[in-house]
C-alpha cells in the first residue's frame, strides 16, 4: 500500500488521464454515433449501407486493432498528430459504432401508432420528430448507452498499450518497480475504476427512473 | 412502404430522395477516393508491403501461428468461462446468504474492472520468469471476466424460465440440484445460448488484449510481420479482416441458434453488462 500512498501523484494523474480520454471519446462517440444512428434509419440507401457496414466492421474488429491502425497506420498515409488524440479517435471510431445501435434501438422502441397518429393530426415531420418520437426514445436509449459509455470508461485501458499514461499504463509502472505489493497495487487500481463503473451506472439508474413515465 | 419516421413517400418525395441519394453517394465516393489517392500517394500499394499477405510461408504462419493460437485462446477460455459462469450464477440464486455474497462480489468485481488491468496483473503476479506465460495469462484474464458475463447471463436465462416449471418440479417432490439439472437448466440453455455465443465474439475480440503481454496470436504475428516489412497499415487491415470474418461466422451461429431455440423474443438482455455492449 505504501507504494501507491508515497507515490499518490502519479495514481491520480493517471486516473485524471483516464477519465479525460473518456470524456472526449464519450462526446465524440455520441456525436458520431447519434449521426450513423440517423443514417441507419434514413430513407437514403447509400447513407444506410454506410450506417450499417460501420457497425458491422467496428463492432466485430477488436480495439486493440482499431486503435493499432490508427496509431500506426494512419501515419503511414501521412496523418500525424498527438499520441492523446489517436487513442482518443480510435476509442471514437469503435464507440460510435455501438452508440449508432443504441440509437437505433432507441427509434424502434418507439411504437409506430405513436409517429401515425402524430401524422395523422398534421404534425410536420419536425414537429412529430421534436414532439413524440425523439422525447420517447431518448428515454429507451438511457439503459443501453450508460452500458456502452462504461464499456468506454473500460476500453480507456487499451489505450495504455499505445503509449497514453493512464492508469492502467501507471499500474504497469507500478508493478514493475515493486514486486512485493502486485496484489495491493492491482486492488487499489482496480478499486479506481470500480469507482468510475459504479458512479456512471448510478447516475444512469437515476437518470431513468427520473424519466419513466407512466405508460 | 410506411415506417416509423416516413409515410410512404410520393412521387415527389421520392424525386427528392433520388436527388439526395445521387449526392449522398457522390459525397462518399469523394471520401473514399481521398483514402485511396492518400494511399496511393504515400505509396500504400507497393507490392513489398503486401507481399507477406500473398506469400504462402507467410500465409501460412499467419494461419498457424496466428488465427489457430487466437482461436484456441478463445475457445479455452469460453470453456473455461461457461464453468465458472455456472458455478458463480448458480451461486449468485443460491438461498445461503453465505453462498451468495461472495459470488456477487466475485462477478460484480471481475465484471467492473478492465480486462486488460486484469491480465497485466495475471501476467506479472504469475505469468513472467518460472510462470505459465502470456498465453495462460491472458486465457485466465478471459475467463474471469468472460465467465462473470455468463453468470449474469445464466442468472438471467434462468430466471428467464417461466416460474411454473420449477413451481411444478418442486410439487412432484424434486430436490434442488434435480429441480435445476432437469427442468431449469435444459430450458435455460435454449433461451441462453445467442447470449453465450454473442459473448464468444467478446472473448475473440479481446484475445487482442495479448497484444500489450506479447501474447500468442494475431498479434503477435502482426507485430513481427509488420517489424521485417514496415506496413503497419497494410497489417492491420489484414489483422482486422481475419478477426471480423471469424466474428462474423460466429454472430451468423448466434443468429442460427436463435432463430431454430428461441424464435422471434429479443435476444436475452443482460442490463450493465458492459462486456455485452462493448468488450474492450
């Protein structure tokens, strides 16, 4: 235990490290994903095939090898930039992809009574997107996506084998100095991300039953 | 054809819709031949750098060493992981309070921690030096994790079954163990098996994590291949369409096993089960 109370700096810092990957891989994978999600169900085929064969290839491709190709690979044709961003887009480009399936099941959810009848009483399509469908699926989309953003707090780990200091990275270093205290070391870590898990599927629990409605 | 969020469109509509599918498509040719002439340019389709791919002593030691030791990985620790996820789900239902506290902290433990943070623990608690090596070490990791998943889905696939069976098993004076091997069980594996299955292409995926311990496996192979020739990029697109073909047969299975065991239901769902959304 010593190791980490002397050394407490470098185990915050890694977990800063953590949760600010995550947070700019969350905004971006709900951005990117809420957009394949609309093109998944738009009546363009073109947009839809793209929708759907993203999903097919990020949800099937591991991340290790996501993040590989664009750490290592996409220099390769001439696209530089920092180590903190090719980690964060890889963790972008593998979420969105899940994100896109929570949004669509999130629409389905909706039943198609709900957008006829809208229609029927002469909403426009802004309106009967603004007014019923959007507010009913936001709600069937929160249990899903609070599973895919823990999954993201998680995934932020595969980041450490690509050079990202986070606190998986900090562990290893830890580790590797200290052989005597592995257990302790893995357990205080593993208590950091506990806390992260634990904390995020609180406030979704919340977030739902403050949403519910009465059906 | 009406959906939720269209009317059938008229033909004005429909006019329109042309109009944006021709852009739309334009739109993303234009993207995909930025990628090739990127390619193009920076000489990615050099035959030296794809010359491991088409080479049969490469093909091969890719196949052998690399899609066979991933395969196996997987394949040991869904074993592995099935065994543990029944013993830790029946656990989890046990009416001993005692029983049941500690398998809810062992699955909900495993289920919250990174599967990467687990097996660099694994490998350097006992995998280095005089260890069992990186390629235990990560068939471990997988099935601590992998197997808290399935105790959440046995759990559920358990529970799945309608109350009445056990009910009735328990009035023609079954015992317990007889209630869950012979009426519960059966039927639970019906309804569970898409859930194991989807769960398989989790531990395929993650059999990746080697990577970072220099595990055997596609990764490893990649890694020495792209280490003589210098294309990271052609490698990864090769690792990825190994690994998304062997997921892609494997979700095929699950959607087999679904249709031909439990029909049209919604494929069981496991709520917080980060590892059903995402994997790492």
């Amino acid at each position: 235990m010593d190791v980490v109370i002397d050394n407490i700096g470098l185990y915050w810092s890694g977990f800063l490290k953590t949760l600010q990957i995550c947070l700019y891989a969350a905004v971006g994978s709900l951005a990117l994903g809420t957009v394949l999600g609309a093109f998944r169900v738009s009546p363009l085929p073109p947009l839809r095939w793209v929708g759907t064969g993203w999903v097919t290839v990020f949800r099937n491709c591991p991340l290790t090898v996501v993040l590989f190709f664009v750490a290592f690979g996409l220099p390769e044709i001439g696209v530089n930039g920092a180590y903190f961003w090719f980690g964060v887009s890889g963790l972008v480009l593998y979420t969105s992809a899940f994100v896109c399936e929570a949004v669509r099941s999130g629409v389905n959810a909706v039943p198609l009574g709900q957008a006829e009848a809208a229609r029927a009483m002469g909403l426009t399509f802004g309106q009967t997107m603004t007014q019923v469908i959007l507010p009913q699926s936001f709600r069937a989309t929160v249990p899903p996506l609070a599973s895919v953003l823990i999954a993201l707090a998680k995934n932020t780990s595969v980041a450490a084998a690509f050079g990202l200091l986070e606190a998986t990275a900090r562990m290893r270093g830890f580790t590797n100095n200290q052989a005597d205290d592995r257990p302790l070391i893995f357990l205080t870590f593993a208590i950091g991300y506990i806390i992260i898990v634990e904390v995020m599927s609180a406030g979704a629990f919340g977030l739902e039953r403050r949403w519910r409605t009465a059906r | 054809m009406s959906s939720l969020l269209f009317d059938t469109p008229g033909p004005r509509t429909r006019a329109r819709h042309r109009v944006y599918t021709a852009v739309a498509s334009l739109a993303l040719l234009a993207l995909l031949g930025l990628v090739l002439w990127r390619m193009y340019v920076t000489g990615q389709f050099d035959y030296e750098l794809w010359e491991p791919f088409v080479t049969p002593d490469f093909v091969v030691a890719i196949l052998v060493d690399g899609l066979v030791e991933t395969l196996k990985m997987a394949s040991l620790s869904v074993i592995f992981a099935v065994v543990f996820g029944l013993v830790f789900g029946i656990g989890k239902m046990s009416q001993h309070a005692m029983v049941r506290a500690p398998c809810w902290l062992v699955v909900e433990f495993f289920r919250a921690v990174p599967l990467l943070l687990l097996i660099i623990f694994i490998f350097f608690l006992a995998g280095t030096g005089d260890g069992f090596g990186s390629f235990w070490s990560v068939v471990f990791g997988l099935t601590l994790y992998n197997g808290s998943v399935l105790a959440e889905i046995f759990r559920a696939g358990i529970e799945a079954v309608p109350r009445g069976q056990g009910e009735a098993a328990y009035a023609i004076g079954l015992r317990k163990a007889q209630v869950m091997t012979l009426v519960l069980l059966p039927q639970a594996v019906k309804i569970m098996l898409p859930a194991i299955i989807s769960q398989c292409v989790v531990a395929l995926k993650d059999t990746s994590l080697g990577y970072y311990i220099i595990a055997p496996g596609l990764t490893r192979v990649g890694k020495a291949i792209y280490g003589q020739f210098g294309n990271q990029f052609q490698t990864a697109l090769v690792l990825a369409a190994l690994y998304i073909g062997a997921n892609l047969v494997l979700t095929w299975l699950a959607t087999v096993a679904q249709r031909r065991f439990v029909g049209e239901q919604k494929q069981l769902d496991v709520p917080m089960g980060a590892g059903q959304a995402g994997g790492a």
